[in-house]
C-alpha cells in the first residue's frame, strides 16, 4: 500500500443554511492510486479548490492497491460524515467490480456519489525503440510477432482504465500483446520510457507532460476524434473504427452521509470547476472538467457497471 499525505489548501468560508456548520475540520480525500498518475493529478488540483471554497484544508492520500480497490474500499467503510471521500474512477466503480470476486466494496450500495469533477481520453505510446510510427505499423508489428515474441502493453493496474483500453484495442484488432500491471500510472511511464514494454495506455493527466521526450512515440489517443491539446495526434479510431475509451473521475462519500452534506459537497465541486484557475490547469493536460447532479452521477455509475462488465467478458480479460 502506496501513503502519501498533502494538506492542498486552506481558505475563506461559505457557510449556505442548507450544510450549515460543516465542514468544521479538515476533510481527507483518498486518491486509490500513487502520485504521479492521472487520479492523484486530477484530486491535488480539485482538492486545492475545494479547500479554498469551503475554508478547511483538503488532505490528499495516496492509498494505492489491487488496481484502486484498496483505497476505495478503505472510504466504503468510513464513518458517513462526509470527512473522508474518494477520488473514485472508471476503474474503481465500473471495471473492477467485474475483475475482482473480494472486491471489499459495492461500487453502488456503499457510497453516496458527490460529483463527477473530470473525463479524460487515453494516449496510446511506444518506446521509442518500437519500429512502428502510427497505430496501422504498431498492429501490424504485433501481428507480426505473435505469441513466439509476444509485445508488451503497461498499464496503472489490474482493472485500471488503462488495462481495459488495451484490452479492448487487442480485442478490436485481433493481436496478442501481454498485459503487464503496474501499482499506478507513474511507475509504467518510467519503464516504458526505459524499454522494460512496449507500448502504454495512459490518461492524458499523467501522460502529457512525458508526451515530448525522445524516449516516447505518441502513436494515438482514445478519443473518437483528435485532441485540440495534440491535434497532430490521430484518433486511434482513425485506424481502428469505433475504438473510444474515456474515463472519468468523481466525488465519492461512505453511503448513509447525510443529504445535506452530499449536495454542500456537489456545489463545491460545481463552483471549483467553474474557476478559471482550476479550468486553465485541465485545459493544459487535456482533462475535461465534468459536473452533474448526484443523481446524474449516480445513474452513470449504474449505467457503466454493465457496459465494461461486456467489454471484460469479450475481451477476455483476467487479474494477473
């Protein structure tokens, strides 16, 4: 298990009638995966607001493990007072509740959802030293070399949004490439920029301040059309018709936390991304600010479990 704790802001008060007296100390949200990758980038820079908006200061900890599961599970049990939350994602509440048999937690029965706060495609990567250029030359190399030298793809973990990315590219595609499992996105970038793999999916939080170096190629991004962040990126979907893989990241509390502080809670998330500051930083790594009712992000969450539960089934895909 990956710790890591930040106090990210401290700042004026709002106190509307409706969550009167709350929050009175500082809230701790869980980040289930390590620094460096595109949940901890995403929750350092909503944490920093909300701190600043609701007048206590936002701990970031990195509670990383069993491709986010053990963070999360961590907040699942939590007292429900609003004083401990989750950076949940696609992986810890739509994918891993189809991996994992123990997952510890139910991604819609133990949680109250606050807001979503972010989407982001993914970027598709080589080693430099990989002899392909674009998407078309990289499918055909694992054609190529097949299962007597089988390629290699990292991702942040077992379950993670990159893991089903590249499950979901081999399945379109019809190539082997050998999944390899990282404990988060950071540690996977420093060794495909090693040539320890291939090839890597990652989101754009994590992936574009590496996407320059001379040790990568950015062969593609996940999104059904280009990014104006890399327009001279193409879509994946250019080569593979239909491929789109975007991931989101939101507000979770323990569930039975009181409605009030639930909706104090989403339009403090509303009223961060809203900030020009806040929105400037997205914009500069490619990431979507995203906002909706509780509700709203509820019913996402009950309507993504059964999709990536097919794309697993098909795919094929397994825990290492």
């Amino acid at each position: 298990m990956a710790f890591a704790g930040t106090i990210v802001c401290v700042a004026g008060a709002m106190q509307p009638a409706s969550a009167a007296g709350y929050p009175d100390r500082p809230i701790r949200l869980i980040t289930p995966f390590p620094p460096g990758g595109g949940s901890d980038v995403v929750a350092r820079i909503i944490g920093e607001k909300l701190g600043s908006l609701l007048g206590q200061g936002v701990i970031i900890e990195n509670k990383a493990g069993a491709g986010g599961s053990l963070g999360t599970a961590f907040v699942a049990r939590a007292a429900p007072d609003g004083y401990t939350l989750v950076l949940g994602s696609t992986a810890t509440h739509a994918i891993n509740p189809s991996l994992y048999k123990d997952l510890g937690y139910d991604p819609i029965k133990d949680f109250a959802p606050v807001s979503p706060v972010a989407s982001t495609p993914l970027l598709l990567m080589v080693n430099a030293s990989v002899p392909a250029n674009n998407v078309g030359e990289l499918i055909a190399l694992a054609k190529k070399r097949g299962a007597s030298n089988e390629m290699t793809f990292a991702s942040a973990g077992t379950g993670s949004a990159q893991h089903l990315g590249g499950e979901l590219f081999k399945m379109m595609t019809g190539t082997r490439i050998m999944h390899v499992p990282y404990k988060g996105a950071g540690p996977a970038l420093v060794d495909l920029m090693a040539g320890q793999v291939d090839m890597d999916f990652d989101t754009m939080g994590s992936a574009l301040p590496q996407a320059g170096s001379p040790k990568l190629k950015v062969l593609g991004i996940s999104s059904l059309s280009r990014n104006p962040a890399l327009p001279k990126v193409p879509a994946i979907a250019e080569s593979v018709p239909g491929y789109e893989m975007i991931t989101w990241y939101g507000l979770f509390a323990p569930r039975g936390t009181p409605p009030e502080v639930v909706e104090r809670l989403n339009a403090a998330v509303k009223q961060a991304l809203d900030a020009k500051d806040v929105r400037d930083k997205f914009a500069t790594l490619a990431i979507e600010p995203t906002w909706s009712s509780s509700a709203d992000f509820a019913a996402l969450v009950d309507r993504d479990v059964p999709k990536w539960r097919k794309v697993i089934e098909q795919s094929g895909a397994k825990v290492d």
